[in-house]
C-alpha cells in the first residue's frame, strides 16, 4: 500500500506541482484525474475494493462458512464444562443427555427443550461434516464436474442416509408400540389415540421424538442455505406446522400419533432424493423408475394412510376413545367430563406449567390438530399438482425433473 501510495504522489509532483490551479484540490482528486487509466490506479482500486468487500462480508455468511468449526467448539464447551465442573452437570447433561428418566422410562418437562437445542447443533455438524468431506468428494469421484451439482448431490445424498435411518427407526417403533390385541385397520387407528394421556415413554421413543423437533427445525435454516425454490414458500410453511405439530403432539403426550404421522411422511423423503440423485448420475431410465415407485409411494402414504388419521380424529377421537374432560397428570385417569376450553396452556403444560396435576381434553384442541394435519395435507396435495406435471413430462418423454426447482444443470 505505501509502496502504490508513493510512487503515485510522484507522479502527481512531477506533473502538477507547478500548476497554481491544482493546490487547492485533494491528493486523492489529482490522483484520479491523472492517474485513472493507469496500471498503477487500476491496482490500487483493486486492493481497495477488495480489502473493503473481505471486511464486509455479510455475518450470515460467515457463520455459513465456519458452522462446523462452531459446532464442534461448541459441543466440546459443552462436554467440557460437564466433566470439569461437577457443579454445572445438572445445567449442561440436558444439552447431550435425555432427562427425567423414571425407573426404565422416561417423562417429559422444559429440559428437553435442551436436548433439541444439542441435537440441532449436532446435525449441523454432522451435515457440514458429510456434505464437505464425503460425499461433495464422492459426487466429484462419480464423474460429476459442475460444482452446482455436486452441491446438490452432496444435500439430496444426505437427505436419502437421514430419512432412511429414521424411517427405519421410527417404523420399528410403531410396530413395538402397536398393542397385540389390534386386529384391522380401524382398530390400528383407535390404538393411536387410547391411553390418553400417557404420561411416560421409553428412552428410544423419547430420543426419536426430540431429535426429529431438532431436525425440522434446523432445517429452517437448511431452507435458506440451499439453492431456493420454486416452492420456497410452500416447504417454508410445510416446516412450520410440522414443527408446531410434533412440538404439539409430544407436549400433549400425543407420541404414538405423532410417529404415526411421521412414518406416513418420511418414506417418500428416501425415494425422491434417491430419483434426483440418479438424474444427476445420468441415470435417466433408472431416475424415470425412482420416480415412478416415488409417486406410487406418495399417493399411499401420504393421501391415503395420512387422511386416515385425520378421518380417525373425526371418526374414533371423543366418540370410541379419548373422551373430552380433565385428566390427572399422576395417574393418567379421568378425573372429570367437564374441561376448560384453552388451548395453549393445556398442550404445552409439562413445559408451562410442570407442577399442574391436571391436563384438559377439549374440542379446541381438537379441531386445533385437526387443521394443522389438513393444512399439511392441503400443501402436500399443491406438491402433488407439480407430481401431476412431471408425470405429463415422463409420458412426452422428456424424463423425470423436479418442477419445484430451476433447471440444476443451468
């Protein structure tokens, strides 16, 4: 910089020192007269501009660039301080440990808010850490050369190893918690809702639930982080009412239901990803197939095993179990028919108010759930009109794309 500096304050005194009419401009306004087409004043803007643009780069984009850095410095803070500082083991075991256990299971209360705190931590790591080192690599190793797509490889290959862990977790668990006397399909649907409420789950039930919270909701910021949609919008409040309903449904002891949903919901998550990364291999007979099996899929589970338990909520729910009425959160019994009518404070009540000894059932909590499950399913059917135009693209025989997205080899 000194260096650029002085040899251009000599050519301005070489050049203009005589001149009367010059000494009363700025250094810097002679300079850009006289030097602008320069080698010399082309290089000094180039470091100017340069230094100025590094040291104000947005802080969002920063934290994008060091998120890994950050989890990990923020796991071990964590980790540390629990193993150094025994005082602080009943403050910082809630961030990596499941709480209130009792005997072999487990209750529920404002604790575990800390755990999905620490699961969302956690995953932003681990999705750091995959899409960077593996399989960024792998797309690269697979022939794949624009960086974009490599990107996007790299997202829908992490998307297909999450959903088909969790899916397979979250459908051994519904099978293990399914009661041996269910014998058909409306039976299968009246067991979500019986035992209401129940007040104590299994620590693998527990686990599931707090991490699946902690995956949508960090994939809040995932939506923003990823190349942006057509349908940004759409999965924005697709991500919002299913964070409010497993939030919910695990406040109001509702865990049986909510893993019910959940599976209905995740297994189509593998095969799309699944689809996409096979276009993006040039794949394209092996993508049309994906896709078919996808849109089989889709329609099973999510409009007609998904409108089921909505239908039960209608049909069984109040009327064949889970009357409404007020219920003791010691025992889990009926305590009376009559229930007060709000809502917020009844759900939410482990974590509002832990020391209650009763929980109401109303028919606002009730139409509450109700519209939040149609609304999921009002947006999954808008998805479903963009299936319809893929279809209509395979049958003219232009291949399977995503018609939420722009064109990902643009």
């Amino acid at each position: 910089m000194d260096f650029h500096n002085d040899k251009l304050r000599q050519r301005r005194d070489s050049h203009f020192c005589d001149n009367s009419s010059f000494r009363d401009l700025s250094e810097y306004a002679i300079l850009e007269d006289d030097c602008k087409g320069s080698a010399l004043w082309q290089d000094w803007q180039r470091f100017y501009y340069e230094e100025q643009t590094a040291s104000s780069k947005p802080l969002a984009t920063e934290l994008l660039e060091h998120q890994l850095g950050l989890c990990i410095n923020t796991m071990l803070v964590v980790l540390i301080s629990y193993f150094l500082f025994p005082d602080l083991r009943d403050k910082t075991g809630g961030f990596f440990m499941l709480s209130y256990p009792s005997d072999d299971l487990y209750s529920i209360g404002p604790q575990d808010l800390k755990l999905v705190l620490g699961f969302m931590v956690f995953f932003t790591a681990i999705r750091a850490a995959s899409l960077d080192y593996m399989l960024s690599p792998l797309a690269a190793r697979l022939g794949i050369t624009k960086t974009k797509t490599q990107t996007r490889f790299a997202e829908q290959s992490y998307m297909i190893i999450y959903y088909t862990l969790y899916w397979s977790w979250g459908l051994r668990l519904f099978v293990h918690h399914t009661p041996t006397e269910v014998d058909g399909a409306e039976s299968l649907l009246v067991s979500l809702w019986a035992g209401f409420p129940q007040l104590r789950l299994s620590a693998s039930l527990k686990c599931y639930y707090i991490s699946q919270l902690a995956f949508w909701s960090q994939q809040i910021a995932v939506l923003h982080l990823e190349h942006r949609r057509k349908d940004h919008l759409q999965m924005l409040l697709h991500h919002i009412v299913t964070i409010v309903l497993l939030a919910g449904s695990y406040s109001y002891r509702q865990w049986r239901a909510g893993n019910a949903v959940l599976v209905c919901m995740d297994l189509v998550d593998i095969i799309l990803p699944l689809a996409k990364v096979l276009r993006y291999l040039s794949l394209q007979r092996c993508c049309d197939a994906a896709f078919a099996v996808f849109v089989g899929v889709w329609i099973i589970t999510r409009h007609i095993f998904f409108l089921a338990i909505c239908w039960s909520i209608h049909k069984h729910v109040q009327v064949t179990t889970m009357a409404y009425g007020t219920y003791s959160t010691s025992t889990g019994e009926l305590l009376s028919l009559e229930s007060n009518d709000d809502i917020l404070i009844n759900i939410f009540q482990p974590f509002v108010d832990p020391l209650a000894k009763s929980v109401a059932f109303n028919v606002n909590i009730r139409r509450l759930f109700l519209g939040l499950l149609l609304l999921l399913q009002g947006i999954t059917i808008a998805w479903f009109a963009m299936i319809v135009r893929v279809i209509v693209r395979m049958i003219r025989g232009e291949g399977a794309t995503d018609s939420r997205s722009d064109d990902e080899e643009d």
